[in-house]
C-alpha cells in the first residue's frame, strides 16, 4: 500500500475545509493508498491550538517531519492552495519528495451555490 501525506486547507473556513480533508482522505483511501492528514489529527481539542501561532508552525513542521517516510505527496487543490500548504509544498520540494497535484471529483458540484 502506497503510503502518502495529504496536503489541504485547514485555517480559514475549518468546517468546510474539514470536510474537505476528510473527503481527500477518502479519495486516497479508495485508490488503494494509506493517506496520513496531519492537519486533522494535531488540530483536535487538546492537542494543538492551530490559532496560536507557535502551536500551528510547530504542527505544520510536525506534519512534515513524516514525509521522509511517505511514498508521495499528495495535494488537494480544489479550494486552492492556503499559505500553510505552501510552506509545506516548499518543503517537500527541497527535501525531494515526489509531489502530486489532485482534485477531488465532484467536488465542484458539492459547494456550487
């Protein structure tokens, strides 16, 4: 089993880009890969306060100390690309890692008014 990172909006709208997480989660899960979200697990009550800005670099940097250990890294873009997915991108691209770009399908549909 492919194990990947998955990259996604989190700060902002943290319901909807909760959702999207989970969704993104799905969508690697049904292609066969073990997806690890770190922005959903280290952002839960009484584990990091991702509005205090120490605990959330300090999470973000955490998240990343495990890619060395993944077979990719996968990033959701359809609500776009959040400063904290950037950072992350950037430093999964100096360290080497393969980085692919995803979408989930119809997920368009789902937040159209």
């Amino acid at each position: 089993m492919r194990l990947v990172i998955v990259e996604s909006p989190f700060a902002g709208d943290v319901e909807t880009n909760t959702t999207y997480a989970r969704a993104a989660l799905r969508d690697c899960l049904n292609r066969g890969e073990a997806p690890y979200a770190s922005h959903l697990l280290y952002t839960q009550i009484g584990v990091l306060n991702d509005n205090n800005p120490e605990e959330r670099q300090h999470g973000i940097d955490a998240g990343i100390a495990w890619a060395d250990l993944a077979d990719a890294i996968i990033v959701y873009t359809d609500l776009g690309i959040s400063p904290g997915m950037k950072y992350g991108i950037n430093e999964h691209a100096e360290a080497g890692h393969i980085i692919e770009y995803r979408t989930i399908p119809g997920w368009a549909e789902r937040i159209k008014p």
